[in-house]
C-alpha cells in the first residue's frame, strides 16, 4: 500500500440464518489478488483524509499491474497524473525490497520491489517469528517523511532505507475493513520495522493481511503518519445483487465501489463499474423510483458538509441519466454528516460515513 504521489503534485447481506451470516462474512475476508481488486487507502490530513483508489488491471502469470491516478486543484487547475505499477510474479514471491513513493514519468516497473504487498518469501519468515533483511523506499530531503502531503516534492527525493522487519503479534489480530461496502474483520500480523539511511533512523509499524497468497499492506504507521486500506471491492462477490436485495427487502442500501476525488464532487474512473450496474439494476425494476443520498464524514464545516455530499449525489444521478435512466426515476439529496453509521474518530469509521446510498419510498422505512 504505496504512500502514493506525482511530481506535479503530492495529493495523494442479507443472510436467512446465523450459519449462513458466518459464511458470508468469512467470504468477505478474502481479498483475493484479482483483476479488478479496487484498493482505497486514506492518509490523515487535517483538512480531511485522502483517499487513494488502485485498481488491479492484470494479473497473470507474468506478474500484476495496478493502475491509479492523482489529481489536485492548484492556481485555480486541475492536474492530473496517472500512475501505473507492474509487479513481475518473481518479486511477488521473492522481493526483499518495498517501492513506496511513485513520481509521474517513472517506468511501470521496479525490478526488485513489490508495491502494495509483501513478497510471499518475506511473509513466510516474519510469520515464522524470524527477522528477515528488508529495504523500504520514503521520501528523502529537508523534511523526510513528514513532507509527504504537501506540495514540495521538488525539495524531496526518493530513497531507499534499509534494515530488517519484525513481527511484533504473537498471533494473527482482527483489522475492520470494508469489503464490497459491509464492514468485517480480516487477520493480520502486526510488524515492526527498523531503517536506516546514513544518519537518518526510522522505526515503521506494518500491519499484512495474514495470508500468503496475497499478503496485502493493510496499514503503515510512521510517527504521527497513518496510511491505512479503508476499503477494498472484490469483484465476483455480488455487490450488485447485495444492493438489489437489500432494496427489495429494506428499501434502502449503500452503492458500493463510487469514489470521487479529494473534496470534490468528480467521480473517479474506478467508479464506473458501480454507476453500470446500478443503472442495470434500475431497468430490472421499471416500478422504482430512487433516491441517491450522499454522505459525508464530520470533517469540515456543517454547511460544507451538506453542499459536499448534495453534489456528490448529483453527481450520480447525472451519471445515471447519462446511461439512460429517465431522469424523473432518480433525483438526489445531501445529508452531509447527519446520518453517520461508525464514529468520526477513525480512518475506517470515516471511511464508512462517506458514502452513497439508494433508497425508494416503501413501508419498511416509513419510520425513518
């Protein structure tokens, strides 16, 4: 899980029984390495968490690409970078080295490194309790790590630190994510790592997915910075059905896998399998007419808040009626930060606030 930035800019169930909840929610603990895996990362800020969208492209026997792209508002412009990473399938199972920082411009590959995962080789000794020899690249210049966020790349150079990691868990512990938009649990090896670069010494704190097949970053802590997967989407686990259930049965349903850039109301490009299928679901269903509802979470101001997500929600529906959905059959609606579904005081219940939902009139929620 890269700490993510451009050169131009540093922006980064429904279940009928107790036994049948059990398998779904064990279902929704793998985070198979697959095409079309969607990974969103956020990154503190204190004007709001930053959130970063990978997508699988490929993944083969040769190796696995990942594509995402940056994009920031500056001297009233948008920038805009893309950014894609190939993993060649023999340093997802041997690489010693992590590439954490990406310029725009930067060859695809790394030799050498893997990106968003430990390799299977590393994995299998810290989980067998015994140091191996690692190197992990940061941002080098005047203000280290802590320039990650800011618009001064230009002072900044990429470097590689070197050391070893640890596990710190005596076993595998709980890590809540959201995986196709319902929150679960996932194990994970807590790890510490110690680097070096000449006079500069770092401890970093890792948490990986416990699973060697895919043993994915989840959360890296370097002091005060916290960069942490949120959420990811799986593709072949139904979400588009989840959401078609859930409103036939509750009236109402989060749409997973729509993101939109950092405080904005334009929709990423992740977004567009989600928008497909919902208009799909909306012509299976020629009785329904919707509401799209945009959430936020509490950060930024009450008024801020309600503009933001009332946005987002048209944004949405204009992308629906650009499908073909008749424009009188959805309509959109901001409730800001008024309708939270997990605390404001973590990446992850923050993540869980920012969403959208669908709802359509009916009895079950009359007493909403």
């Amino acid at each position: 899980m890269p700490n993510v930035w451009s050169r131009l800019t540093l922006t980064l169930g429904l279940a009928s029984s107790a036994a049948t909840s059990a398998a779904y929610a064990q279902d929704r603990a793998r985070i198979p390495l697959v095409q079309g895996l969607t990974i969103v990362s956020a990154l503190r800020f204190p004007e709001g968490d930053r959130e970063n969208v990978v997508v699988v492209q490929d993944a083969s026997s040769a190796g696995v690409s990942y594509r995402w792209h940056l994009r920031e508002r500056r001297g009233g412009e948008q920038q805009v970078a893309e950014l894609n990473r190939f993993v060649r399938r023999a340093d997802l199972v041997g690489a010693p080295r992590l590439n954490t920082v990406y310029f725009s411009g930067d060859e695809s590959e790394t030799p050498g490194y893997t990106a968003f995962t430990l390799s299977t080789a590393a994995y299998d000794e810290v989980s067998a309790g015994r140091d191996v020899r690692y190197a992990y690249t940061m941002l080098d210049g005047p203000d280290g790590f802590a320039a990650m966020g800011i618009a001064r790349m230009i002072f900044n150079s990429r470097a590689l630190f070197k050391g070893t990691l640890s596990r710190a868990s005596a076993a595998p512990m709980p890590f809540p994510l959201l995986v196709n938009g319902v929150r679960v649990s996932v194990p994970v090896l807590a790890l510490r790592g110690r680097f070096a670069l000449r006079e500069q010494h770092v401890d970093i704190d890792f948490w990986v997915l416990a699973d060697r097949a895919h043993p994915l970053l989840l959360k890296i802590v370097t002091g005060s910075d916290v960069l942490q997967v949120v959420r990811v989407e799986v593709p072949g686990m139904s979400s588009g059905a989840d959401v078609e259930a859930a409103l036939a049965a509750k009236c109402e349903a989060e749409l997973p896998g729509v993101y939109f850039a950092y405080n904005s109301a334009e929709l990423e490009p992740a977004s567009e399998q989600a928008i497909a299928d919902a208009r799909r679901l909306i012509d299976r269903h020629p009785s329904w007419n919707l509401m799209i509802e945009g959430h936020t979470d509490s950060i930024g101001g009450v008024s801020a808040n309600q503009v933001l997500s009332l946005r987002r929600a048209e944004s949405v529906r204009a992308a629906l009626v650009r499908l073909g959905v008749a424009a009188t059959r959805v309509r959109a609606v901001g409730r800001g930060a008024t309708r939270p579904r997990e605390s404001n005081a973590t990446l992850e219940g923050r993540a869980s606030n920012r969403r959208v939902e669908l709802t359509r009139p009916c009895s079950a929620r009359a007493s909403r």
